[in-house]
C-alpha cells in the first residue's frame, strides 16, 4: 500500500476511534465471537452490555467478587438475568484473544517489511491515532475511572481497579490497529468490535461490552476540552470534564461558572488551581487580585502575583498600538516567565527576542 492509502487507513481508524455514535451491537458481538474462534475458543455463553466503561468496570468486579456494588449497574445486569453472585465470567481470556493475536500480527508484518520498513509502516499508520487516542483520551479516562474506584475503597472498588487493567479498548484500540487492514485474520474480530463498540472484557463464559460515547469535545490539539460540561460523555450519564488535556473533578467544574478570585487562592492543588486560572482568566484574576506593579516603560507595565505551590504570574499589560475602527485602544496582558524583570524583556520573549535585540521600528 502506498502512502496516501496508509495515510486514508489511519484516518479511518481515527475516525472510529473518535466515534460517538450507538453502538453497532450485531456488529460488535459478531465480532467478539471471531475474535474468540480465532484465539481456539469457544464463543461467550452469554454476552452483556453496559452504557460506559466506568458501568462495564463497576460489572466485571461485582461480577468477578459475586456482590452487589453499585446499584445502577445492578440493574442492568438483572434486567440483562446476569446477577451477582449467580452468574459466572470464568477466566479472562484478554491474553488469548487480544494479546497474541496483535503479537502474532505484528511478527507477520516485521517479517513482511524488514524492521526498517516495518518502522516506517508503524509511524505513517498509528502515530498520530495513537496521539490522539491513547494519549488524549485513554491516558485520562483511565485515570479519573482508577481514582474513582479507589475512592471506593472496598472490595468491589479494588477489583474495578484491576478490571481496568484487563480492559479491551473496543474502539480505542484504533490507536494499533491502524497498522493492520480490517480482513488481517488475526485480527479481523477485533477490528469489526473496534469498529462498533467502546472498551470490552473477554471472559470464558460471558463477555461485557460497553456503548461508545455519546460526546467528545477536544481542542485544537486534540486533547479533551470543554467549558461548558463533560468534555467526554457515555448514555448512561458518566461524564469526564476535563480542560487542556487535564481531567477536573465533577466538583470544581461545577464551580468554574462561579469562581471568584478568593476561591482561586484558596485552591491548595496547583494543577486545578491553574485550570480555575485559564478559565477564569489571567488578566482578570491579576485585576481582582493583589497584585505587584513590578516595573514599567515603552512597552508596557509590569505586573507580578506570587502564587502558593505554584510559580508566579507574570504578565505584561500591553495597550494595542494599532486603534479599533471606534478609536480606541484595546489593552492585553502577556504571561511571560517569572524571570523576567522588564515589560520590553516581557514583550521580546514573546517574539523569541532577548530585550536587546527587540527594537521594533513601528508598533502594531
């Protein structure tokens, strides 16, 4: 395959990683018994399904401990007659079913393109899908669902936690299996979940599947991102917010709308500190605050707010030197690196300049 077609492949599979439609369950559980035909298996007695990772976790440990746990999830394994205590996952298979059929592929292609080529193949197909996906997402879903059962601090959270680790990432494993054609037949199962489904647990007798989500909002760098709610959302109501690429705690994204400069000082995490300082807006946080007036020149004034735990605002208050059609003059404020000591050192840094070297002819 040439490099446009390789280049149209890891597209694909980026889009179906990013997917946020229903699942295609026919499809999906089609593909769950080729995955386990191909490992020598025979198919799940039973196969279930749950409205988002954190509820197919929850499932597989109170499955896997025989206890009731969350009651939501509860009730879509009753409904589903696979109850706690009397229905039965037996042994993971995840080993056999995805582990070494992506080993034995991989060995196939090495054999095929050489080491060499083979590396190139693997860079042109799944760097960007494995960016995108398994940095931006996965990384911290995984995150916020291990803090999120440790919080429970019981026997089923525990076992949540492990369940993660044994998880199958459905359309998240997009990330690999860009580097493979949806017929390879080791992997032809797994594609065809990959393509319809969201993460999944392989078992002996029954197999969880989860639904996709129903909303992932990112910014220009792909990183889950949104102000005005759950940066990434399932059906059954399991939200993620995030900022930047950081995850945020339901409790302070439900803040943000009201924050206050008080509340932002009083913030002990750094991290979520600054996320509270993006949102809430530098330049409004240094006006509403205490701040320095360090130094001032041609260039602007120099502004400077010591932080606890966290390195210090700095921001040159710069005014526009080019007038709005109304005659005025907006002013802007530039977070420059706490070392710096002048408003034109301020301003040359944001043109990669050092102070003696910036000496614009004509501001604009």
């Amino acid at each position: 395959m040439d490099d446009i077609g390789l280049a149209e492949r890891a597209e694909s599979w980026l889009a179906a990683g990013l997917c946020a439609e229903p699942a295609d369950r026919a499809a999906a559980e089609a593909g769950v018994r080729a995955a386990y035909a191909v490992a020598g298996l025979a198919a799940p007695d039973r196969i279930i399904w749950l409205g988002s990772p954190a509820a197919g976790a929850a499932a597989v440990a109170m499955l896997s401990t025989g206890t009731d746990g969350d009651p939501y999830v509860w009730e879509w394994l009753a409904e589903q007659d696979c109850v706690p205590g009397r229905a039965e996952l037996g042994a993971s298979v995840r080993s056999k079913v995805r582990t070494g059929p992506w080993a034995r592929a991989r060995s196939a292609l090495v054999a095929e393109l050489g080491p060499v080529g083979y590396a190139r193949h693997s860079v042109a197909t799944t760097r960007r899908c494995w960016q995108q996906l398994a940095d931006r997402i996965v990384t911290p879903l995984r995150t916020r669902l291990t803090e999120q059962f440790a919080a429970d601090a019981d026997e089923v959270g525990a076992a949540a936690q492990g369940a993660l680790l044994d998880a199958i990432l459905g359309q998240h494993d997009a990330a690999w299996l860009a580097a493979y054609g949806d017929d390879s037949p080791e992997l032809a199962g797994l594609a065809r979940v990959a393509r319809s489904a969201g993460w999944w647990w392989a078992f002996e007798r029954i197999a969880v599947l989860t639904e996709r989500p129903d909303q992932v909002h990112r910014d220009n760098l792909g990183r889950l991102h949104h102000a005005g709610g759950p940066a990434l959302s399932y059906p059954d109501g399991f939200g993620m917010y995030a900022w930047r690429g950081m995850p945020v705690p339901d409790d302070v994204a439900a803040q943000l709308p009201e924050l206050t400069a008080d509340r932002i000082r009083s913030e002990s995490n750094a991290e979520v500190r600054r996320v509270m300082l993006e949102y809430f807006g530098f330049d409004r946080y240094l006006s509403e605050s205490e701040a320095t007036r360090v130094q001032s020149d041609d260039f602007g004034v120099l502004w400077r707010l010591d932080l606890p735990g966290d390195e210090p605002l700095v921001m040159v208050e710069v005014v526009n030197a080019t007038p709005e059609p109304d005659g005025t003059r907006r002013t802007y404020f530039l977070r420059v690196p706490p070392t710096v000591r002048t408003a034109r050192a301020g301003v040359a840094w944001t043109f990669d300049l050092t102070e003696e070297q910036y000496a614009p002819q004509q501001q604009t």
